[in-house]
C-alpha cells in the first residue's frame, strides 16, 4: 500500500493504517509539496511570530511562490484537472500538523474568501477577482460572525444591506474575521432589508465606511489577523454583490464545504501534538529510561494513535462523499463535532506527557494545547452541530 521510495521524513507516523496511500501519485506529490514547505520554510517563523501575537507578511510570499493556491477551482491557479476533496482535506490537515493559525490564514483565503466567490459569483465575477486570488496577489477574508451572534446568525443577522440604484449601504458589525486587517477582498453576509434574505458583498479594501481593528489579547490563533469590523454606510457596487447568492440556504452550501475543512484541521493538529508527543517521550529520560517504556506514557500515546486513525477514517469517507456529490450538511457536521473533539483529548494527553514542559512555548506543544480550543468552537460549536445531526437522525429538531 505505502511507497518505500520516498524520505524517511515524508512519512508520518500518526498515519498507522496508511491513509495517505489512498490518495493517486499526482495528488500525493502536492501533498508532500505541501508538507515540505510546511516543515523548511514556514515551520521556523512560527513560534516566534505566535509568541508575539503577529502576522509574519513573508507568509504570502511563501504560499504565492507554491502554487497552491486555487487548486480546486477550474481555470484559476494551476488548477488540476479532478483535484479530489482528499486531497484538499490533507492538505489542510497538512498545514494545521504544523501550525493551526497557518493552515487558517490558508484556509480563509483559499476556500471561505475564494470558494464563496467561485460558488457565489457569476462568470464576469469570477473572472474578476480569482485569477489574483489564486496568485495570491490578492488576498481575501470571509465575514459572517458578529459580535453579538454566532450560532444564530441563519435567522438573526444584523448587518444589513439596503440598495440604492446601482449600489448596496451596508451597515453594521462584524467580529473574529481572519485575514480582514489586509485583506484586498472581504466577502461581507448582509441581511437585505427589502427581503429579509441574506446576501453576499465583495468589499475592496480601502472601501469609505469600512473599518477594520485587530483584535488583541488571544489565547489562540495568535498569527491569525482576526478583525472586528465596522460597516458605516459603506457604499458597494451592485457589480459587487454576489449574484448567486439569493439566501442563507446558499450560504450554507458554502458552509457545508468549509465545517469539512475545519474538521480536517483538527485531525491535523492532533496528528501535530501526537508527533511531537511521541518524540518527547522517546527522548526524555526519567528513573533511568525513557518514559516511552512506562506503561502509562504508552497508554496516552495509543489513545491518542486511536483517535488519530478513527477520525481520520471519517475524514476519508466524508471526502469520498463529497467527492460523489452526496454529502449533506449532518455528515459534515458529525466530522466536526467528533473530530474537534478527540482533537480536545489528544492535545491534552500529549500536554500531559510533557508534564511542565508543556506550558513552554519553546516545546511547541503549548501552542497546538491552546489552539485547539479555537478550532474547538469555530465553524459551528459541538452543541450546534451536534443538533443538526441530531435532528437529521430522529426527524425532531432541538433548536430553540
């Protein structure tokens, strides 16, 4: 099943049942493009960046000289021909096994900001802004939470969109919107006060009335740029506005998409933490041996490998699912609840396993330790997404 040809460190060694051998050879040499730029030229700028709450710019020249931006979508990028959800999930998990903050500044770009303009848009639109994109000459940022909603933002948005002849008046609030403090595109949700219905903006950057403000003092994510944003008559073209997007029912088709994602970023930051785990304890030496041989040590270092191989099973069936074109927004939302949550247990085992080193940023396993809860919460929590599966199994729904 596995190659035998490639480098000792292009294999992993969280990937017990051999996953990765279900991906064709065309597929697998961008993933381990992927995992080399991940391990030479991004992994040594991000502690000290993490450390002090920063966005290192280098980062966009790095993704930009990859090529891999824009892979998914047809006449943008280097696009591949077929390129399969199994590889775009991995290659998220790929990015958050070295850095979670990464893989999201990645994931906002290329799928939120890019996936909701290239589904979302018309031709004219896409052709507008996703070659840049796809160079990453441009950068894009996805806006929907608020400060004052997040799991109810379906039926209770309130940023609103009022038309004026040929051009949109948004008003309102926006928080946690990563990559929104440069961003050259943010794509902003809007409720239309006309309909009621919640429709999609693209918003240039330098926009009058748009004003974005970092947000300071995170436990996590601290090389994401997130933004609170006020919208104060903010003035965008009809041209603008996103012209297949009619309803939130359209937005959720982006968002059906994206939860995978999310979840495929938790497999990876526990893939991260058991790796740096698994290392620690064949290094460190307490009572005259390494505490690898201790019993309790490799009971830790299994569960987590047991977490590890089951989510990323889901994961590799969900792909296949959206692969076919059957998968519906209960599959990706099981992905998220359970994976998010065996991601909780394994960076908490693996913290332990350190014992006191493993508060200290130097070791790493802090900052997979304290992202862990970002991506815990992001994209639906567990409680939501654990009622809409709920209601898709007993055809009763729980939501208030």
């Amino acid at each position: 099943m596995t190659t035998t040809h490639e480098p000792l460190q292009d294999q992993l060694v969280a990937d017990f049942y051999a996953y990765e051998a279900l991906l064709p050879d065309d597929e697998r040499k961008l993933l381990l493009k992927t995992r080399a730029l991940m391990r030479d030229e991004v992994k040594p700028l991000v502690n000290e960046n993490w450390g002090k709450d920063q966005f290192p710019a280098e980062l966009i020249g790095l993704f930009r000289e990859s090529g891999l931006a824009g892979l998914p979508y047809e006449g943008y990028g280097e696009h591949r021909p077929g390129v399969s959800n199994l590889l775009s999930g991995t290659m998220a998990m790929e990015m958050a096994r070295t850095d979670a903050s990464v893989s999201t500044f990645f994931g906002v770009h290329n799928g939120l900001a890019m996936y909701s303009i290239y589904s979302g848009g018309d031709q004219e639109q896409r052709d507008r802004w996703l070659p840049a994109m796809a160079a990453m000459d441009k950068i894009g940022a996805f806006a929907m939470t608020e400060p004052l909603g997040g799991s109810d933002v379906a039926g209770g948005m309130r940023t609103t969109a009022k038309r004026e002849g040929d051009s949109w008046v948004l008003n309102g609030a926006k928080k946690w919107i990563g990559n929104a403090t440069f961003a050259d595109y943010v794509v902003v949700w809007a409720r239309d006060l006309d309909d009621n219905h919640v429709k999609g903006f693209v918003v240039e950057k330098g926009t009058p009335g748009f004003d974005p403000v970092k947000i300071e003092g995170k436990i996590a994510f601290r090389i994401v740029e997130n933004a609170e944003i006020t919208l104060t008559d903010v003035r965008v073209p009809e041209a603008n506005r996103l012209q297949n997007i009619n309803s939130f029912r359209d937005v959720a088709e982006i968002l059906r998409a994206t939860r995978a994602g999310v979840a495929w970023q938790a497999l990876g930051v526990m893939i991260g933490a058991y790796e740096l785990a698994l290392d620690y304890a064949r290094e460190r030496r307490q009572f005259g041996r390494p505490i690898g041989g201790f019993q309790l040590v490799q009971d830790l270092l299994v569960k987590s490998l047991g977490n590890i191989t089951a989510s990323w099973g889901m994961m590799t069936q969900l792909a296949r699912l959206q692969d076919a074109g059957i998968f519906r927004d209960e599959h990706s939302s099981l992905a998220k609840a359970f994976v998010t949550s065996r991601m909780r247990e394994v960076v908490a085992w693996s913290r332990e396993i350190f014992g006191g080193n493993g508060i200290l940023l130097d070791h790493d396993i802090a900052r997979f330790f304290a992202d862990a809860e970002a991506i815990y919460s992001f994209e639906g929590t567990r409680e939501m997404n654990t009622l809409i599966v709920g209601k898709s199994i007993t055809g009763q729904s729980a939501f208030v």
